[in-house]
C-alpha cells in the first residue's frame, strides 16, 4: 500500500509532494506534481532511471494516485530494468567513447594517463591510478574527449554563420544536454563524449545554431539541419539512448 498523498500549501500555490515508491525491491523517489490543466495522470522516469515524476490534475482522490501506480508497476518494472548493469565501471566492464564500446583495464600502475587504443582488433580504455578512482578517472577522461571536440566543432560551426561563442563549459546536467545564453555562453554535458560522433556534431551544432536563433522555431531548425545534416537521426539516437548515458555513475 502506498502511503496518503498529503498535499501541502505555501503562499497559496500547491507544492511538489514527495514520497518514495518500491519497484522491484528498489526503493525511489516519486515527485508527484498537481497540473491544473492536466486531464490525466502522466507518469515519467527521470534521466538515469534513479527518480520518479507523476503528474496529476489538481485535486484528484489519493486512491486514484495510488490505484494508477499499482497498475503500472508491471511498465516500471520493465522500463526501470534497462538502467541495470548497462556498464560496470570496473576492470573488465565496458564504457561508450564516442559511440564505440571500449573494454576498461586497470593498468596496475599509479601514474600515467588515461588512453583509449586499439589492442588486438579490440578497443580499449587503459586506466591508472588506484582502484578506488577508477570511476573518476574515466570522468576526468570523457570531460577531455567533450572539450577538445566541442570546441573544434563550435569554432568551425559558428564560423560558418559569422558567430562567436563567448565562452564553452561542460557539466553534469540531467534536464538537458547543453545550453546557450543570450550574451553567447554555451554549456554542454560532458556525458554526449558517449555518444557517437554524429551526435556530439548535432549537439554543438544545436547550441551555436542559438548564437542566430534564440528560440526553436522553423529558422532554427533549418539553420542547425545546415550546419549538421545528420540533426534528424542524431536526435532520434539521442531520444532513444540519451537516458542511458544519464545511468551510469561516475561517484
């Protein structure tokens, strides 16, 4: 049984209600947000598959809420199961470098550089350091992969349209893969160093085609399709695998 959905007011504005909810013997948060002009119960995983989000139309019966999450454990079940085991960050597990699955060894050693080669026909990421900084070496690595690239494909994009980035950063960010402020600044997950290089091109290509277009209007579309003609498949790759480069942990 789920417990009561209590709704809490501040400044008259209804809040968020938090809660956890077990899926499979796993235990996640549930945001559950009252829309007043949602006609039905929506429910999403958030990117990573580590939290919940439901929205509700305002007012409706806590049975309903709870009835509607009974039902659908069968899909959550089945949704949430993707985001298990996709890599092990570990000697032997694998991780995406640019689209290509790279087998990750330990070389045993403290010092040296973190590199990506071919060994045998088989790609690899050769990884020193102790064990216990694995994860975070191989993030230090992919943040270099996303930077030097970035940057090469933002100069050769906004040159294009006779543009200027103010300045590129990278981050961990869950709600979108990148940014561009109105004074030029763009910001990029660095995770999209995963993806393939066709869409790490969409993505720059994305941001700069906003140093023109400051909105995502048909101009926009046309202008980020000219500078990557590749935008429609990479989004639809980015649609389908996105949510699981926000899987992995790099803790």
């Amino acid at each position: 049984m789920f417990p009561s959905l209590k709704r809490r007011r501040g400044s008259g504005t209804l809040l968020d209600v938090r809660r956890d909810i077990e899926v499979a013997g796993k235990v996640l948060p549930l945001t559950i947000r009252q829309n007043a002009r949602a006609t039905r119960m929506t429910l999403r995983i958030e990117p990573g598959g580590r939290a919940l989000k439901l929205t509700i139309p305002t007012g409706l019966p806590d049975r309903e809420v709870n009835a509607f999450l009974t039902r659908h454990q069968g899909w959550l079940m089945t949704k949430l199961a993707r985001f298990s085991g996709e890599s092990e960050l570990e000697h032997g597990g694998t991780i995406l470098i640019r689209g290509v699955a790279h087998r990750i060894e330990r070389t045993g050693r403290l010092r040296g550089l973190t590199e990506a080669l071919v060994v045998d026909d088989v790609a690899v990421l050769r990884v020193g350091g102790a064990e216990e900084h694995l994860r975070r070496r191989i993030a230090d690595y992919l943040k270099r992969e996303a930077r030097g690239e970035l940057e090469r494909l933002v100069g050769v994009y906004a040159g294009r349209i006779g543009r200027r980035a103010r300045s590129l950063s990278l981050k961990d960010t869950r709600s979108r893969w990148g940014s561009c402020s109105a004074e030029g600044d763009l910001s990029f997950s660095w995770r999209i160093a995963m993806a393939p290089p066709k869409v790490i091109a969409y993505l720059a290509a994305h941001e700069v085609a906003h140093l023109q277009e400051m909105n995502h209007g048909p101009d926009f579309w046309a202008l980020c399709e000219r500078l990557c003609p590749d935008t429609k498949n990479a989004k639809h790759w980015l649609k389908r695998n996105g949510t699981m480069l926000h899987a992995i942990d790099f803790g």
